[in-house]
C-alpha cells in the first residue's frame, strides 16, 4: 500500500517558537559533581554539550561543581535549558534546570 498524507503536519513557526521561550523566562543549566569523572572529562563534557563555550571557561565551570558541588553552567530560555541538561544525562552527568531570579 502506499501511505498518503492528507493533512499538513503542525509546525510551529519559528518566530512563535522564539515567542514560547521568551515567555519563560532564563533558566540555569547546573551541573553537579559526580564522584567518578575526572576534572577534564567534565571540562570536556560542558564542550560537547555547549559548543559555545571556551576551553578556559569550561575548566572553570568544571572546577565550580567539582569544588561547590554545583555551578551554573550557561543562562538560557527554559526549552534550551531542558535540551542541554538532557545532554549532560546522556553523557552521564547528574544536571537540572534553575530559574533565573
């Protein structure tokens, strides 16, 4: 049989879907300390997750959660927040999400 599609899919422009996420405010995106990574694997974790962020800035976000316990690493709309600190827990990092006050 052949499939056809006979209504369009709903899209969501982007200007509305930039609409949404201004509408939610700033999150943080936290990453905690884990008792298994080394300085550097976190360093490059926040790399791969956030490709934004420098080398330098990286090393001291990592050194924030591994000293504190936790440290902020990027202030985003709410759905970029949730996208990236998934991205931590797929690469087996313990992070949440945090209004911005």
């Amino acid at each position: 049989g052949v499939a056809v599609l006979t209504k369009k899919p709903k899209v969501e422009p982007v200007l509305e879907t930039k609409r949404k996420a201004k509408f939610e405010g700033n999150w943080r995106v936290l990453l905690h300390r884990d008792e298994w990574a080394t300085l550097d694997v976190g360093q490059e974790a926040i790399m791969i997750v956030v490709p934004t962020i420098s080398h330098q800035k990286a090393h001291r976000i990592a050194m924030e959660a591994h000293m504190k316990g936790i440290a902020t690493v990027t202030i985003v709309p709410k759905t970029i927040a949730r996208a990236l600190s998934l991205g931590f827990w797929k690469l087996g990092f313990t992070s949440s999400i945090a209004p911005e006050l």
